[in-house]
C-alpha cells in the first residue's frame, strides 16, 4: 500500500497534536515521536479500512444477504442429512448384510461371475454423494414452493386422511416407474448418452453403492420428477418421505448384484411384474434392456425386456453375460 504525504499530513494535523493525547491513547501511540508519523499513518489507514469493513457488513444490503444465507441454510441443512444419509444407510446397510451372509447363501446367489472393483466402488460413492447434494438443493426448492404456495405438501390428516396417502404413495410409485422408464430410455439416445448417463454405466458390474452414480444433468432430471409430481397432486409429508425411503431401498436391491428376490418370481402369475435384481443387474452387463425401476411393465409393453432375463433368474446364469467389456461403450446404440 502506498501512503501520500499529504494523506499523512492530514493523519498528522488531525491526531499528532500535542493536545490530543486521547488519540495518543487510543491507539497505543502515547510515547510516539513525529519521527514515528509514517507508522502512525498506516495504523491510521488500517483502522480506517477495518471501520470501513465493519460498516459494510453492517448495511441493510448485507443484513439482508446474512438473513438469507442463514434461511437458506436452515431448509438445506435437513434436506442434505435427509438425502445424503438415506444413501448412505441404505447402500451402506445392504453391502453390510451382503458381507455379513455372504458365506450363509448370499454368495451362491450372485448374478456376474466378475467382481467389482475397488476403484469402481471409490466412483460409485464419490458421484453418488454428490448426486445426494443436488437431490437436497432440489428439496430446498419443494420446501420453498411448499411455503409459498405452489405445492401442497401438508402435515396434518385434516386436509386429507390416511386414505389419502395410501392411494397417493401408490400412485407417485407408479407414476416414478414410468417417468424412470422413458427418461432412461431417453438418456439412452447416443446424443444424450455421454452428458447424462455414461457415468452410471462405467458400473458394468453394480454394486449397492452405484444407486445414485449419475452425471449431473441425470441427477437434475431424476430430481425433476418429485417438483412434477406436487405441481399435480397434493402429498402428506409422510408419503413424500415413505416414497423416498422406498425409492432409495428398491435403487441399492437393483445394484446388489446378488439376487434378492425369490426366483419364483420368474414364472409367478401375480408377482412377475415385479423387478428382480437380475431385471437391472441385466441392463448394466448388456446395455440395451431392461429399463424399468420398480416393476416389468413397460419393458414388457414395449418389448425391452431381455431375452434370458426370466431364465437367469431361475437360476440359469446366461453363457457370456457376465464376461462383458468392463468400460461401457462410449456411444451405444439408440434403444
């Protein structure tokens, strides 16, 4: 910093004054000579810049940015717990009961013969956690919608009862199985393919930690769905967070890569709809099938289904399914 004559010249005239030892005083300068001015006047010029600082952040403008920060962190902070420890406690949990009774029949139910690697589980949590922040910031934005009128996301059983929220939690599950469905089948599209979803696919052999590996822009639109969704219905706060809790277990069952499900299911009348961890497990080793979430439905309706999937999952490992390329094609074809 460069200090002026006449800027210490002034410092000197208003301060050095004999008479004025309470100045003296008041910035340790009582035994000071005139020699010591050059001193005296950076001190001066610091105290200066600091009372200047101190007023800017005590101006109604930045009073009112604090305000905000501090409200906006008071409806993230629950949000980021919220999203990021349901992932954590779900993946983490399932990988747990895999290793716990792994050796007790678990093991003998595994879908790939390969295993994934260290480096493959290190990518899937880092990308999965930071999948968990854009997923609270979006949960800032219900809440605020929520406050201000353009959700209805209630709390009580006045304003609809325990019916209500049976048939709503139903009906948004459905609803996120086709909206997962045609995003996903979208995504798929060689021009999308590598800024949206590439990322989960490097996970050719899925582990429960790979549930929320997206890129960003598949985050953001996997995000999207819940803002859609009240824009439409109304939802207890008890229904959103069921549906989420459910939506993040059914996520980590589909990347175990060990068949949960009962085999039966391949031939069941009444449960065969339901996807089997061998339904996913499928569309990460082969690329092109199987796009649905929760239920078999729209890969039936609209022939994605994958050929072996229901002889796999009898227990009928396909010849070749597990000895696939580990690094996912860079531009696959159109589904």
């Amino acid at each position: 910093m460069i200090f002026s004559e006449n800027r210490c010249t002034l410092f000197r005239i208003m301060f050095w004054h004999p008479a004025n030892r309470l100045a003296d005083f008041e910035f340790g300068m009582a035994t000071a000579e005139p020699g010591e001015s050059r001193s005296f006047c950076r001190l001066m010029m610091s105290a200066g810049q600091a009372w200047s600082v101190r007023n800017i952040w005590r101006s109604p403008a930045m009073q009112t940015f604090s305000d905000a920060l501090a409200g906006f962190w008071q409806i993230w902070s629950p949000n980021l717990v919220l999203d990021v420890g349901r992932y954590v406690i779900a993946a983490g949990g399932m990988a747990l009961i895999l290793k716990l009774f792994w050796d007790a029949g678990l093991g003998r139910r595994k879908i790939q013969a390969r295993f994934a690697s260290g480096s493959d589980v290190r990518r899937e949590i880092l990308a999965s956690l930071r999948t968990g922040v854009l997923f609270s910031l979006t949960g800032v934005g219900i809440v605020l919608g929520a406050m201000h009128g353009v959700f209805t996301v209630y709390t009580d059983f006045e304003t609809a009862g325990v019916g209500w929220l049976a048939i709503s939690l139903v009906a948004i599950i459905v609803a996120h199985d086709a909206y997962f469905y045609w995003t996903h089948r979208l995504m798929h599209h060689p021009r999308l393919y590598r800024y949206f979803h590439r990322t989960h696919h490097r996970s050719v052999t899925p582990t429960p930690f790979a549930a929320y590996a997206f890129d960003v822009p598949e985050a953001l639109l996997m995000a999207l769905f819940t803002p859609l969704w009240l824009l439409m219905v109304p939802m207890h706060v008890l229904g959103l967070f069921l549906f989420m809790a459910f939506m993040i277990v059914r996520n980590v069952m589909g990347h175990a890569g060990v068949e949960l499900m009962p085999r039966a299911l391949a031939d069941s009348r009444w449960f065969g709809w339901i996807n089997a961890t061998t339904h996913h497990d499928l569309h990460h080793s082969s690329f092109h099938y199987n796009y649905g979430l929760y239920f078999t439905w729209w890969d039936r309706l609209m022939g994605t289904e994958h050929p072996a999937y229901r002889e796999q999952l009898r227990g009928h490992r396909e010849v070749g399914a597990s000895s696939k390329s580990k690094s996912s094609p860079a531009t696959p074809a159109a589904a």
